[in-house]
C-alpha cells in the first residue's frame, strides 16, 4: 500500500506561500535597519543579541537606539536613506523599519535587487524573510511562525511557549552541552555516545533546577565527575536514580 503523500514532488502547497525555516549565524556579520521608531529598536534590539553588527540609517533615533549608538554597540547614520548605500550593500539582512510605506518598498526593492534578505516591518510578505515569534531560553530559542497569517495568534502561541519553558530550561540546556562534550572525548564510539544521550534525556534535571534548592554549577560538577566515572548505559541509569533520590538531599538544600 502506497503511505500517504509517497511518490509526490515536495513542494508548496497550492496557494500557501512556504518559507524554509533556519537558524542564522549573525555572530560578527553586517546587518542595516533603515528606520529609528519603536520597530526600528526591536529590530536593532534582536540583531545586536545575535552579536551582528548593526547600521542603523535614520534622520531620528528612539532614545535606546541612541544610547546603542552613544555607546558604539550600533553604528549611526543619521540621514533619510536613499538608494545606493553602502551600510545596505554591504549586509547581510536587511530591515525596512520606516513608517512610510514606500520608502519600505523602495528599500526592499533595491534590497532585492542586490540579492540580500529583507524584512519589510508593514508587509511581511514581501520580503525574502518573516521574523517568527521567539522564545529563548539560554541556547534554547523556540520560534513561532504563521507565514503572516495572523501575527496575533504567534505572539499568543509564543506566551504559551514561555509558560511551558520556563528559566530553568537555560541552565539545563548549558548542562547537556557540557555533558555532551564530556562523553565526546571519553566514548570513541558514535553508536554508544547517542545511547549515552538518550539516557541523560530521562533524568529528572528539569525539577531539580526548577526547585532552585540547587547550585547549578554544583550540579555541574557533580554530574561531570558521575558521568565520568561510568559513562556506560547503566551508570546513566544510576545518575538518574541518585538524581530522583538523593540529590534533593545531597549538599542540594
């Protein structure tokens, strides 16, 4: 029996615009935002926590976009933009964050033209790329996307998201990082580290750094030096006992 969609070209569905969902690296790398409202500042805001390297190109500044710019954490130009800037041909995204309209086509247009990703603030849809609604929780980010659909709804499930994942997810997503490399360099084997992984995902981290009875770096080192001392199946499965039994108790409260 053939299983649903087997055999069918992937693809769009007919009359829904797709976009193909990524993580940028933007560590480092030229970014412009042609505005300097409320829009602009957001934007500018999320480019500078994803350590790129904001122009921001506007006659007027939010006060934030001016302390950035007073403090050199963007660079200020201050006039209306025009087609042929070289902040816009040098970046690696753009955003159109005016509140004139056409100037937000215009930027897009030459944008385009010059083969860059641009956001449009007051039309989603006709840029190269939409912003999804983003929780972030250390090195976890969580993003919600309508293709511009219904904003509200995102933002909506976006709150949920925070509800749900809560501030313990960062020091327990840093946790499995460290982990991770530990049983890296101790088990040679691509097979048995997975298994290893596996096992970590079963213990009961998540309560523990919830409670705040814990010292997140204490339960760092405690955890390294039990994952080393037996980084096989059954010592995950230990870890994970002492973790529902005793780590409440053990130097813990």
């Amino acid at each position: 029996m053939t299983k649903a969609g087997e055999g069918r070209l992937p693809g769009p569905s007919p009359g829904v615009k797709s976009y193909y969902p990524a993580m940028l690296d933007l560590e480092g790398r030229p970014c412009a935002v042609i505005g300097g409202g409320r829009v602009a500042e957001r934007k500018a805001r999320a480019l500078l926590e994803a350590g790129a390297r904001v122009t921001v190109v506007s006659p007027v500044f939010t006060p934030q976009l001016e302390a950035w710019a007073a403090s050199g954490a963007v660079r200020a130009l201050r006039e209306r933009y025009a087609p042929g800037l070289p902040a816009l041909a040098e970046a690696r995204l753009v955003f159109a964050a005016t509140d004139d309209a056409s100037v937000n086509a215009q930027v897009c247009a030459e944008a385009e033209a010059l083969g860059k990703f641009v956001n449009a603030a007051d039309d989603g849809a006709g840029g190269g790329f939409l912003v999804p609604a983003a929780v972030r929780r250390g090195r976890l980010t969580l993003a919600v996307s309508t293709a511009g659909a219904s904003p509200g709804l995102a933002a909506a499930l976006r709150r949920r998201l925070e509800e749900a994942f809560g501030e313990e997810y960062a020091p327990y997503v840093e946790l499995l990082h460290e982990l991770r490399g530990i049983v890296q360099q101790a088990v040679p084997e691509t097979g048995e580290r997975q298994e290893l992984f596996r096992g970590m995902l079963e213990w009961e981290l998540l309560p523990l750094l919830r409670s705040g009875r814990v010292d997140p770096a204490e339960l760092r080192a405690e955890l390294a030096r039990r994952v080393l001392q037996d980084p096989t199946p059954g010592g995950m499965e230990a870890i994970g006992d002492w973790l529902r039994v005793d780590a409440w108790q053990l130097g813990y409260e």
